[in-house]
C-alpha cells in the first residue's frame, strides 16, 4: 500500500516536472529569435517544442505544459517572443500562436498516442504544424481586421503570405520533431 501511494506521488511530482521543463523549452524557444535570424527570418522553435510537448507528454499533459506557458506570460513575465508578456498580448496579433500551441499539443499527444509508430508521430506533427499555422494566422487576420491597426492593403492572403516565409523552416523542425519525438519517447515512458 505505501509503495502505491509512492508511486503515485512519484508520478504527479514527475508530471509538474515536466509541465515546467516544457514551459521553460518555450520560453527559450520563444526568444532564441532574439539571438538567431537567418536570412531575415527569425528562428523561433516554439513549434517545435510544443509539438515535442504533445508527442513526449501524451496530449493532457502536454497541453498543460503550453497553457502554463501561456499563463506565466499573461501573468506579466516576459516570455512570449521578444521578451513580451502580460495581459495585453490577449489582443495582440500573434496571440493566437500562443493559443494554437495548447490545442496542437493536445491534438499531436491523442494522434501518436492512437499511432504509436513514426509515420504516425510525423502525422502527429504536421496536423500539428496545421494547427498551428491555421489557428495562429487565422487569429492574427482577425486582429488586423478588428482590433489592430492594419498595414495599408491588408488582406487575408496577405497575412497568408507573411506565413510562407518561416514555414519552410518549420516544416522541416515539424518532421525532425515527429522522428525525435519517435526515438525519444520510449525512453522519456519509462519515467512517467
């Protein structure tokens, strides 16, 4: 009986770990941009981490991960990209990035854990990645259309335009995420 209740306790206290791990991964993520642009093209692994989330975590857990993301930077700390946070990030444009990540997590855990082979992790990842990108671009058009001041010309295939210049690079982290997700996920099952 006591070795039960220890191992279960083992296992909430393993979770919190890794709900944090993930939300500190996103925190770096966010912000390696800061640091790292190519070609005028900033790097963000936020995708990345959040479908490793989803893919590592199992879909519960981690969505909880990106929705603890999501509150330490609405609660004022300064990690959403370029070292933002607060309250007001709800109405900003790329607010709905920040969204995408907890539903793409959870949509990217439920699919690997019903195709537990690499073709099914890499699915996982791009249904993820269409998430992301639907969601997040979608959010921002709507921004731009009804609460943010818009660039003069703006149209939806413009804020569709503005996505296919990091989409290369994120559709390549999006399959390497799936096959590492894949390699990686027996070893991170034993801990759980």
């Amino acid at each position: 009986m006591t070795t039960t209740v220890k191992t279960e306790r083992h296992s909430q206290t393993l979770k919190l770990v890794h709900i944090a791990m993930f939300s500190a991964l996103m925190m770096i993520g966010a912000n390696i941009s800061s640091y790292l642009v190519i070609g005028g093209v900033p790097i963000t692994l936020q995708t990345f981490f959040a479908i490793l989330a989803g893919l590592l975590l199992g879909s519960r857990t981690g969505a909880a991960a990106m929705a603890f993301y999501a509150f330490i930077g609405l609660a004022g700390l300064p990690v959403f990209a370029q070292f933002s946070g607060g309250l007001d990030t709800l109405i900003s444009p790329t607010f709905g990035f920040i969204v995408s990540f907890i539903i793409l997590a959870y949509a990217t855990g439920k699919i690997a854990e019903r195709f537990p082979t690499v073709i099914g992790f890499v699915a996982a990842a791009l249904v993820g990645l269409i998430i992301n990108y639907g969601f997040g671009t979608n959010w921002m058009y709507a921004a731009y259309r009804f609460w943010f001041a818009a660039p003069e010309g703006f149209t939806y295939e413009m804020a569709w335009a503005w996505m296919a210049v990091p989409f290369p690079k994120d559709l390549i982290l999006t399959v390497a995420a799936g096959i590492f997700g894949y390699r990686l996920k027996p070893i991170v099952s034993k801990y759980m």
